[in-house]
C-alpha cells in the first residue's frame, strides 16, 4: 500500500476510497470543496428516496380504501417533508464525517487541484499544498446545461432544483426519461402533480430491462403521468416573454402541430458530466492533459493518479 494518499472528492466513491486506504494503513488526506458525501447524499439518492418515502405513504393512504383503509382525509405538509429530508441528508453527511474521522482521515476543505506529479493545491480558507505517493480523484460529475431555447427562463430546473422546490407544483414536465426524470415523475405524480416526461427515446429508462421499464410506466400511466416518447422539444429559436415549451414527435408526424405541454415548471434532469479537469486545471494549462484511461486500475495519463469513474 502506498505510504500516502490524497483523495479529491467526498463523495460515495471519494469516502469509501479514502477509508480503504487509510484501514490499509496509508495516512490519508481528503479534499472535498462542498459537503462530504457529495451528489449522493446531498442532491441525489438520499433527498431523492426521503422524499419518496412520504410521497408513497400519502399515494397510498389517500387512496386507503384499495387496500381496506379508511380515514379522516389526509394532508401534505410540504414545508415539513423538506425538513425531514434535510435532516437525513445532516445525520447521514454527520455519519460519512464520523467515519472518515474514526479511521484516521484528515479532511481538508477546499478546492483540490492537482499541481503536479503526486502534488495536490488545495485553495481553501488558507492554501495548502499536499503531496502523496498515490492520488486518487473522485470528483464525481456535474449537470450539464441543457441547449435547448429558453432552458435558462425562470421555471426550468434541474434535478437539484426538483428537490426543493417552494411547494409541489400542479403541472411540472421532465425532458428526459432517464433514471433520475423517472425518480422525479413517482414523487410528483404521488402529490398530485399532472407530470408529463418528454423522452426522445421510445421508451423510458435506456439501459434497464425492459419489461422493468415498461412495468413501470405502465404503474405511472395510471398514476396520471402522460408519456411522450419519441418526442422533443421545439427548437424554435423564437424566446416571447411569455415563452413555453412545446414538444414535436420525432420524426415529425404529418400535419401534426406543437403540443403546448407545460404550465410553469419544466424539470431537466440532466445527464451529467465528469468534472475531471476541474482538479486539474493548471496541470492542463501548462503541461498535456490529465485524462482518465481505461487501463488497469483506472490510472490517468500522470503518474500516481487514479480515477474512480
Ligand atoms: C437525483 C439523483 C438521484 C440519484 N439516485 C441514485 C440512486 O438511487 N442510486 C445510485 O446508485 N445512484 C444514484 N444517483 C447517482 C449518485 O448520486 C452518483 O452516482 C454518485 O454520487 C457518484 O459518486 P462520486 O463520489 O463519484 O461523485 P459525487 O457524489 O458527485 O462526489 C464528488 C465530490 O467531489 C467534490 N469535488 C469535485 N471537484 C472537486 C475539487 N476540485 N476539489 C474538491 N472536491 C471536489 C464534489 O463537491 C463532490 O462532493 C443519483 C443522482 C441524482 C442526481
């Protein structure tokens, strides 16, 4: 094992790495710039599955009387739901912090660049330089701006916008048909939102076994939540204050016109990005780049420098 280890990124594949190391006897250093735990625990599967929980709960004792329940009618209390959301996400970012601290971790805050061959910047409150035999980056992805026409107008979200929004919208559509638009769709058709997913695709979840995929919409379809796949949104580079999204079927069906799909919020769950050159940058800038390569153990293009995706 390697004497020394610096891992950038806290998230689930930053933390579990920089407690490996350190379990295998490594002194072991880990920057993360924002919230341990990362997308996962703060903007993703955790919110996601807190939310849901509640969502499913109040989906099924509203409608009581399928499975031999009957009560006084009830009610959503959206402010509390995000309050018991953001409570999981404290405990648990508590808990990776506890852990990384019981193994022996040190955690520096800040933004992690790596400067040079086993060299790590990291520009925080005050700037350190660390230096390490292996470097391990774990800086995970970031959404990626959608290029559509009035995606940046007020009303168009992405996943992380989904998560908190003020209160559950009346109508909502998701572009995108992808594991996280799918996630979004279940929680706000459950609470009574009218979801429409636009997905380019004929069906929905590419890459899931599709008799999975098509359980599942079928479950949505009767949840109210309208389908249109093989469909896009207009193009139209034309932006009036009053601007809404229309959706055209793909290819373009005869005589069709533009379906006029949406009231206020359009949610864009967007695919995301690696951020493998943002620790990076200045190594970039001055010398060749620092790619991951698909080689043994993920090795980048430098020296000592791993990648976890
Ligand atoms: C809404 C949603 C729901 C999801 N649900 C699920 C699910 O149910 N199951 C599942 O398996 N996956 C789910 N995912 C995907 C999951 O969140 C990611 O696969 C996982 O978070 C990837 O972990 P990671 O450690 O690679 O990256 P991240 O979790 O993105 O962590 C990277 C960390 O690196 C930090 N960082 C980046 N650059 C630097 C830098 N230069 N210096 C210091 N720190 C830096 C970031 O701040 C971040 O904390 C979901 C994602 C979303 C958005």
């Amino acid at each position: 094992m390697a004497k020394k280890v610096i891992v950038i990124g806290g998230g689930p594949g930053g933390y579990v790495a920089a407690i490996r190391a350190a379990q295998l006897g490594a002194e072991t250093h880990l920057v993360e710039k924002e919230n341990l735990g990362g997308t996962c625990l703060n903007v993703g599967c955790i919110p996601t599955k807190a939310l849901l929980h509640t969502s499913e709960l109040y989906r099924m004792v509203k409608h009581g009387e399928r499975i031999g329940l009957k009560g006084d009618s009830v009610t959503l209390d959206w402010p509390a739901l995000l309050n018991r959301k953001q409570s999981v996400v404290r405990r648990l970012v508590g808990g990776v912090g506890g852990l990384l601290k019981a193994n022996g971790v040190a955690v520096h805050k800040g933004v992690g660049e790596v400067a040079g061959v086993g060299t790590v910047k990291v520009h925080g409150d005050k700037e350190e330089v660390l230096t390490a035999d292996v470097i391990i980056v774990a800086s995970g992805s970031v959404p990626v701006k959608l290029n559509f026409p009035g995606a940046d107008l007020p009303g168009v979200i992405d996943s992380i916008g989904a998560l908190s929004l003020p209160k559950p919208p009346a109508s909502m559509v998701i572009v995108g048909g992808g594991v996280i638009g799918i996630e979004i769709a279940a929680l706000y058709a459950a609470l009574d939102c009218k979801v429409t997913v636009v997905e380019l695709l004929p069906e929905i979840l590419p890459g899931i076994d599709s008799e999975i995929a098509a359980t599942l919409k079928q479950t949505l379809v009767k949840e109210g939540v309208v389908f249109m796949n093989g469909a896009k949104l207009d193009p139209s580079p034309r932006r009036p204050a009053d601007w809404r999204p229309k959706c055209w079927w793909v290819p373009k069906r005869r005589n069709s016109s533009p379906k006029q799909c949406w009231s206020r919020w359009a949610v864009a769950p967007t695919p995301t990005a690696p951020v493998w050159k943002r620790p990076a940058s200045s190594w970039n800038a001055a010398k060749s780049s620092l790619t991951p390569t698909t080689g043994r153990m993920c090795r980048a293009s430098m020296p000592s420098v791993i990648a976890t995706a």
